[in-house]
C-alpha cells in the first residue's frame, strides 16, 4: 500500500486474510420493531461483541501483523485513553510483542485496568493532545517502536473495512451502508470495500451536530479541523486526517448529522430492541435515520454497531440524565 | 408425546424441525475476562437474541404449531404477562391463528403493547393467580381456545430443549450445562436433549434462593410448592408442575442457590464483559458460578442466558438500587 493512491477492495480483502484467526465474525441482528419505527429494513452488525468491545480490534490486528519481523520486534506504541489503546495492546501480545500505550492523567480506571490486563505498558501524559504527542514522541525515541495511529494508518483503515465485507455477506443486495464517523479511519475501509462489492451501493457517515468536521469538510471540499467537539458520543471527538478525508471524498455519498437528545434516545431504543449494550458513537448512523436526517424508507440498509463499552453508572436517560 | 413416559431427545429434534423457519438461531459468545474471574471456560447461549427478547418463543413455537388444524382454527389462550404472552402471541400470528392472552389489570404497558403490536386479543383479570385461572378458563369456554401453559406442557418443554441442541453443537464437548429454573420448561427440555446427546454431561440448574422451590423439591424428593416468592428475578417466580419436576428428577444433577446481590453483581458483569442486556433470571446460573455456590474450575459450561426484557429505568444497581 503506498498513499500515491487509495485504498482498494485488495487491501481490505488482505486485511481480512490478516486478521481472520485474531478477530470475531460478529453477528448481524435485525429487529422488527425497529424496522417498523423507521420503515426500513435495517441490518445491524454487532461489533460491540468484537474483542475488547469495539471494531478497532480488526484496524489494530491489521496494523500489528503487517508488520515486518525488525519492526515488530521494536514493539508498537500509541496514544489513546480509549479502545484503540486496548485493541493494539491485544494484537502485540497475540504477536508476541511490547506494546507501549499512553494514556493521559486521569483517564478512566477500567480502561486503564483493560491495558493492563491486555499486558499494554502505560506510560502517562499531560492531558492534552500536545501532551500526548510528546510523550509517545518520547516512548518512540526510546524503544524503536512503530506508531500505530488510530487511524491515520491505510493498515487501521483496511482492517476497519473488513467490518463491511462481512456485513455484505451476511446481509446481501443491501441499498445503504452507514457508519459513524471519528477520525474516519472506519468509513474509509468500509467505503472503499462497499463500492467495490456493490457500486451502487449507497455509503453514508453520521456525525453528532456537536463534532461534523466531516460533514463540514465534505460541504466545503477541503478539510476542515474540528473546533472543540462537544457531544457524549466519544468515540467520535476526533478530527479527519487528510488522508481519511481523501476516502470519504471519494467513497461516501452523504453525512448526516444528529442531535444529542437524538442520540440518547437511539442508544437507548438500540438496547431495548436488540437487547444489546452499545455506546453513543454507535447510535449515531440509527439516530439520523430516526430523526430524519437521512431517508432510507423502503430500503435495506445496513448499519455498523462501532462498540459497547459504557460506563453503566452513567447512562444517558434515567434520573441524572 | 404422552405423560406415560418422559420427554426424549426425539421428541426435542422434532420440535427443532418444527420451529424452525420461525425462531433464530442465537449466537453463543464467549468472554476471556468472565473466563479468568472463574477459572472456566464458559459459553453463553444468547436467548435474550431471540425474538420476543426470550427463550419462550421456542416452545409457544412448537405448541402453537403442533396443534392439529381443527384445534388451531379455534385459537390459543394462555396467561402470562411476562415472555410467555409474546411468545404466544408471535406464534398464533404466524400460523394465522388468533391468541386470547390474559394478563392481569395493572401490567407494566411495554408488555400489554409488545402483546398487542403482536397481535394478541388481550383479556384483562384480576391481578391474582385464581383471578387468571378464571378469566384464561372462561375464554377458553367462549372460544374453544386450546390453552397453551407456560411450562406445564410437553411441546413447549420440548420446544425450550431446542436451545442446548444449538449450544451443543456451537460448543462441544461441554463438562457442564446450565440454567435457570422457574416453572422447569426450560431445564425438563435441555436436561433430557443434553443427557442423551452426551451422557457424562453435568446438568445444572439455578434458582434465587428467594424462590428455591426446585432445590428444596430436588433436596427433598418430593414436590414441595413456592411459598412467596421474593427476588428480582421476575422469570423465576413460578412453582415446578410435576412433570417439570420429574424431569429435574430425571436429569438435573444439582441445583445452586444465589443471593439477590449475587444476581445483580453477576447481570452487571455480563453487560459489562458481553456488551448485552440480559435479565435478572438470565444472571443466575453466572452468579452461582460466581459466588461459588458450584465448582466448575477448568471446565467448559454452557449457560442458557434466558431473556433480555428488562427496565432499563429500574436497573439494580446504581444510586437507586
């Protein structure tokens, strides 16, 4: 792979043969009641019930196994208080390898048990993004280790695309594919290996309103970074690559963008339906159809589920919502 | 099927046979964390995945589609205004029959709704055990109506077998298989598929210890009655029949008692690791592993998680718990 040109359904396709023995083939779940409340057939694929709860295991795995034996042997680092720490401390130790992950001051004490547990060595930064830049700078220039960003990496975004072919397998002449998008590392696999598949396939990304860099940058035909994000979907504060952004030109059709209160009440809708726990950032693309921000009636649409991993003292209805 | 001899496997596959085109087949999903907290290696059968949120749409299944056309043309009855009720529901509308369902005055209205969106012909009764009995036996009279039992009928006990054929083949050569107990359907049909698929199998039930009629049954060699039930486990509050419990007597090895705190620690946990939403009754069998009320280290169990119908306003933990 080489950034002269994008990714392709061969890059995916390698990323699955990658990744096969590591990852889950996660199930794709329907509900009437949900189909019915939108008038849509809608195809939900669960990667909140991939390992460490999240699709980033697929993008990680990729990233760590790609790698040639001298780099590996240097081990992987990475900055990220959330699931990709996770996912790259779980595909260095199925390698065999250190993996360095920092984590900024503070974050959260199951996701640092989680990093520990997977045998990630953490190494903790100031809590801002210069912090965290510098310490991994730090890490890097200490051990050799290889980066592993979580996802401006075409090996992340490839790995993220194999979520899709399995969907389009498991759920076929599909008319719509959605996504939520982060950095975009996800919606730029999945699109590349959609259009392949299905060229008439329709590929659409959803933002919360309070992080539409994407959406923005699509308008506006450039990049445009995000501001200060503001949404409880968080896996989704992160802002586009050019490179992502490059895929999301090229490979998605439209992005919708959607409220808060839509959000919770989607995340909350997808529990009570499915009988699954998934996080806001994966409420995102249900959301949109939800409130309207995309027109999918009548058509069979199929929705990646991103991850599960929520704090359930802190639910987005109830009391203290 | 008659009530001279006990439920065989046969009579189990043929249910398989006869549901189905009408029931999923449920993902089984393991979880390295819950594995290490108990030193087992454990496989969870995901009938809160099923539809209607529940096992009990496989024996409604396989009774409402057993009836004879003559039976079938006057309906099905039942009480229950739990899983059950959907249950029945689902399965008269899809063989194109009407369900007289009965409920009691006072039903939380998600259900009376599920019942309704499903097609069920709801007749309210007093909120009593006798007030069911009359109102489901004068339905029957108006309607010539055949009443489908929740558990106390050998083609939904054979139908709820139907689960631990699909388990055992997506999990083999299990030490251990588990579930909870209520009225006994479930465990009367997995017990006998289980012990006749593999003959050294351990069969283990669990109960609340707040509604142990089955351990004290099973203790005592007789049927001793639930007296008042008193645990969150909503599934569970229902006393064995006899032919339930001479299934347990046949089959069930043993029965573990658990706490109420030991159910909500042990539904948090499962969230938590499996990214699902499992009901208290479903939590059983994985806290009586968990507060060691039965030794399974170094073996493979299977655990029927049951259903995935719960409040989620009213879950029990948290500052209202």
């Amino acid at each position: 792979m080489t950034h002269e040109t994008l990714l392709t359904l061969a890059d995916v396709e390698a990323a699955r043969g990658r990744i096969g023995p590591h990852v889950r083939r996660t199930p794709v779940l329907t509900s009437d009641v949900l189909d019915g409340a939108v008038g849509a057939r809608l195809f939900f694929k669960c990667e909140n019930l991939q390992h460490i709860g999240a699709f980033k295991a697929r993008g990680a795995t990729n990233a760590v196994f790609a790698l040639s034996e001298a780099d590996a042997a240097r081990g992987v680092a990475t900055h990220s208080s959330g699931n990709h720490g996770s996912a790259v401390a779980r595909a260095a130790a199925l390698r065999g390898l250190a993996a360095y992950i920092v984590m900024p001051e503070g974050a959260a004490r199951p996701k640092v048990l989680q990093v520990e547990r997977l045998g990630g060595r953490i190494t903790y930064s100031a809590p801002t993004q210069a912090g965290r830049e510098a310490t991994v700078a730090e890490v890097i220039a200490a051990t050799g280790a290889t980066l592993i960003h979580p996802y401006d990496n075409r090996f992340v975004m490839a790995g993220q695309g194999t979520a899709a072919l399995e969907l389009m397998e498991d759920a076929p002449d599909l008319d719509v594919v959605m996504a939520p998008i982060g950095g975009g590392g996800l919606i730029s696999g999945v699109s590349t290996a959609a259009k392949a598949l299905r060229p008439q396939i329709r590929v659409i990304g959803a933002e919360p309103a309070g992080a539409d860099d994407a959406a923005r940058s699509l308008a506006a035909g450039r990049l445009i970074p995000l501001g200060q994000p503001d949404t409880m979907a968080d896996g989704l504060r992160a802002s586009l690559s050019a490179d992502t952004f490059a895929h999301i030109q090229r490979g998605v059709d439209g992005i919708a963008t959607v409220s808060e209160p839509a959000i919770a009440g989607a995340m909350r809708a997808l529990w009570e339906a499915l009988k699954i726990v998934v996080e806001p950032s994966s409420a995102v693309p249900y959301a949109a159809i939800r409130e309207g921000a995309i027109d999918v009636k009548g058509k069979r649409v199929g929705i990646i589920l991103t991850g599960g991993n929520v704090d359930l003292d802190r639910l987005p209805w109830g009391p203290g919502a």
